[in-house]
C-alpha cells in the first residue's frame, strides 16, 4: 500500500518554545517545519525595573502573568516568599499556569487578555502585571477599569530571530504555517516576503488575526480556544491530516 505524505505544517514560535507544539502537531498527523521567527530576550534595562518590583512582591495583591515567558520570569521570586507572603496568581491560560509551578488563583480558560479581566474580581489592592514589552494594553486598562491598581513591567521582549533563505524557500513549499502571536506574523513577513506564506494560514487567535488582516495575509481560520488544542483542532479542520 502506498503511504501517502504528510502535509507540511510551518511553525513559527521561538525556539525555546516550540518543543511541545512540534510534537503535538506530528502527533496529529503532520510533518513540522520549525521556522523560529522570534526570540525571546531580557527587557531592554536588562531586567532591573522587573527585578525591583520582584524585591516588593510582597507588598501585591496579585501576580498577574500572561504568558509562559512572563510566568518563567517571576516564577523564583513567588516561590522564594513566605507562603503568607505571596501575593495571590492568576495567568492567561493553562500553559501559563503550570509555567508558574505553584497553586494558580484563576486561570483565564480562554487564552487571552480579555479572557483574564473577564475573570478577575473586582478590588482595590495592588497588582504587578508582568507582560512582554509589546504587549497589548487589555489586561492593564481592564484591571484598573475593575478597581485594581495596575504596576505593569517588562519581563521580556520578542525580536526577530534570523531565517536562512533555504528556509524560507522550504516555507514556502509547505502546505500551512501556524501563527501564534502578532510578532510571529510580522517577523515571518519581515523576513520571508508575503509570497512565501503557505496557501493556509491557522491563527491562534483575533489579535493574531487582525496583525495578519493589517499585512494582508488572509487566514484561513481562527482557533476557537487560544492555545495550542485550539490550534490542532483549527488545524484539522481545514487540513485534514493525510492518511494512508
């Protein structure tokens, strides 16, 4: 019997993420094509602003983290507290969570910062919000629209990674890419030319959506959960996976 080929899925997360999402896409039925567009740094201070806000976490209400990154990022200084000490956690998504490794107040089970606010209860105390230097300003303005107030910092920032132009080429030739975030969509773009963006585009989400909307790259569908089981199951149902 002929087998026939798997389709080729691009992903294009940061390296030192896109360990889980390989092997949960070819556990579906595809052949990945990791193609790191980002790269995940220290704040431009070198990570003092968030360092001195760590040193008084104690002095928080809430730790509130939206993504893996951020949660790797404060992560020593919760657990180095005092239990009484520690401030209560909530995170945009599972993955977030567990990136945390400790008791999670509120997990936002849409995978998102409006998914957060929605969850969030309304307060007076004090919050330190640790987010990538780009990001949006949902979670900061949502907080403080519920009564908290809001120290936002920099725990990290996405730059662009470099692509060699094989890559690229290999890109271009694949059936779907994956994006899961603004900066891959821009990076990607950046770096290999519209022209190269596989027939099928599966985004993790709106605002990923609407970055690709403003490049002119058509998505082919939105995942419904904004994570990585939202991914696969978008996946699936625009591509199929090939079958023997």
């Amino acid at each position: 019997m002929t087998r026939t080929a798997r389709h080729t899925v691009v992903i294009t997360r940061a390296a030192e993420q896109g360990s889980g999402w390989v092997e949960r896409i070819t556990a579906a039925g595809y052949h990945v094509l990791e193609v790191p567009v980002i790269q995940i740094v220290d704040p431009v201070d070198g990570g003092r602003e968030l360092g001195d806000a760590l040193a008084h976490l104690d002095q928080y209400d809430w730790l509130v983290v939206t993504s893996a990154n951020g949660a790797a990022r404060v992560r020593d200084a919760w657990h180095a507290l005092a239990p009484a000490a520690r401030p209560r956690l909530a995170a945009v998504g599972r993955a977030t969570a567990d990136a945390l490794g400790g008791p999670v107040d509120i997990v936002a089970t849409n995978s998102s910062g409006e998914g957060l606010v929605e969850v969030m209860p309304r307060g007076a105390g004090r919050v330190l919000l640790a987010q990538a230097e780009a990001a949006r300003n949902v979670v900061r303005s949502g907080l403080a629209a519920l009564g908290w107030s809001v120290d936002a910092v920099t725990a990290y920032r996405t730059v662009a990674a470099p692509v060699a132009p094989d890559v690229v080429q290999a890109a271009a030739s694949a059936d779907a890419v994956v994006f899961t975030s603004g900066s891959t969509v821009r990076e990607f773009v950046a770096a290999a030319g519209r022209a190269a963006v596989p027939p099928i585009v599966v985004s993790i989400g709106p605002s990923t959506t609407a970055v690709a909307d403003g490049l002119g790259v058509k998505v082919s569908v939105t995942a419904q959960q904004h994570n990585l089981d939202g991914v696969v199951s978008a996946l699936r149902s625009v591509l199929p996976p090939a079958t023997d």
